[in-house]
C-alpha cells in the first residue's frame, strides 16, 4: 500500500505550481481540493474521507478493495490514487463508478490498470497537478514482434503461431487476454482504442532505440501526458492542473526513485532494470 504524506504532498505541489506557470494552459490549482487530496494520502484504503462527503480510494484495484464503493453513500466526488491492479477486475471497478456516476479526482499514482481502464471510464475527471499517470505494458504489441521481442527479434515458426492460435502458449494467452480485456473496455466506454495505442507504439519505440538491453514487454511504462488525455478523453476532463508531463518534468521528482528512465515518456522499475543488466 502507498501511504501519501504531507511532507511528500508539499514536495509535489511546489513541483506542480512551478510547471502550471511555465504552462498557462492548465487550470490553477485550488485549495479546497488540495486539502481533500492530501486528506486522502493520509487515509488507507477505501472510504469516505472524515468531515466531508468526499470517498478517498487510495488502494490497489482489486474486489476487496472496490467492492468497498457499494457499501458508501452517494458522494461529492471521489479522489483516486492507485498504484494498479488486474485490468480484467478493474473492469468491476468501472462498472461500479459509472453506476455511481460521481466526478472524479485523479491525484498522486494513477498507474497501470488506473491509468488503462479506471482514467478513460470516467466522464467527469479532475486531473490534480500531483498526479503520475503511467500506463503498464506495451499492451498492444502483436504476437510475431511479443514473440522475438527477448529473442533478438527472431520469426516465430509455424509451430510458435500454431500453439499461440491454439492457446497452448500460455505466456502469449495472458498478454493476449489483456489486449483484449483494453480493446473491448475502450470500445465499451467510447474511447477510441487509440488512447492504448498510442501509448503502446511509443513505448515499443522507445525500447527499441534503447541499446542497453530490453525487459520483458510487461516490464515497460509509459507517462501518460496532457496531449494524449485531451485527443482520446477530451470533454471527459473538467479541469487539467499541470501534472507529470515527463521523466525530467519537475513535477515527476518524488516519482524517479521507482524507476530508471529510456527516454522522456519510457520507464523500467528499478527491480526488472537492474536483473536485467539494463545499467551496463
């Protein structure tokens, strides 16, 4: 679980307020919310934050920790910040928010199944200047590239195809299951598919022109930034604070000790970095 505290709060709003003046286009911070989202870092779990009708979900995504949303009472808003979880069940999740149809605000790490499933099934979103959206996975690759990804870019044989048309290749099932799992969310939602894409390509990209080494295609995350969010969620979004941009953004500085950076939007956690041999 990541517990959020004032004093790490403070080093992402000075971070934030910096670039929000170098970038007039985003919306001011506002107190009030500010002092919801730090409320919320400081609250475990899942629940209506103390004094207000305002839920904090600041947890994993999965059914113990969403199922909690059908037991609250209806809501201001809700503030969400969440390292992830199973894209299959944050489905559920989606569900249950478009039931609740409450605004959202989407503050600190909003990270792989938040960012893939949770961020393009809200209509009514708030992005806070604290927020980190990464997207997990180059998602979207096709089976003869996943194939020889770790394989010096080998050709599957026929067999390879064969077994992975057939399920047997049990490793292409699971990347194949969440490519799925993306494509019939998006279409479900009314988000074009491309919001994924994208963001898959330039990760594929970026990986390949990184001569280091490569990690499994799991192992890879991408920034989402503003441009992106306003070409596939457009009107969706109700006000956009000037959040993580980049690697190098000023507002990404309490983030970098999770990963090491390939280029500006592409990033490896440390962990599969360094068994890899990435650092040299």
């Amino acid at each position: 679980m990541i517990r959020w505290t004032a004093a790490l709060l403070a080093s992402i709003c000075m971070a934030g307020v910096s670039t929000t003046s170098a970038q007039a286009a985003f919306d001011d911070p506002d107190p009030e919310t500010d002092a919801l989202v730090d409320q919320c870092f400081e609250t475990e779990g899942v629940s209506m934050l103390e004094g207000t009708n305002v839920i904090c979900y600041n947890a994993a995504i999965f059914p113990e920790q969403f199922l909690k949303l059908n037991d609250l009472p209806p809501a201001e808003r809700i503030i969400i910040t969440s390292p992830g979880g199973n894209v299959a069940t944050a489905r559920g999740m989606s569900t249950i928010l478009d039931r609740r149809n409450e605004p959202a605000v989407i503050a600190g790490p909003c990270m792989s199944a938040c960012a893939m499933v949770i961020l393009p099934g809200l209509d009514q979103v708030h992005i806070h200047h604290t927020a980190h959206i990464a997207i997990h996975g180059i998602t979207m690759i096709p089976f003869g590239r996943w194939w020889g990804w770790l394989r010096d870019d080998a050709e599957p044989s026929k067999m390879n195809i064969l077994f992975a048309q057939t399920g047997y290749d049990l490793s292409f099932a699971m990347h194949s299951s969440g490519t799925t799992h993306m494509r019939d969310h998006l279409k479900g939602q009314g988000v074009d598919e491309g919001y994924i894409d994208d963001m898959s390509d330039l990760m594929e990209a970026d990986a390949r022109a990184f001569q280091n080494c490569r990690v499994d295609v799991k192992d890879y995350w991408g920034i989402v930034d503003a441009e992106l969010i306003g070409k596939y969620l457009g009107d969706r979004v109700t006000r956009m604070e000037a959040f993580v941009q980049s690697w190098d953004d000023p507002a990404n500085a309490p983030y970098r000790r999770w990963g090491e950076p390939l280029s500006e939007r592409t990033y490896i956690m440390k962990g599969p970095y360094n068994e890899a041999g990435c650092g040299g």
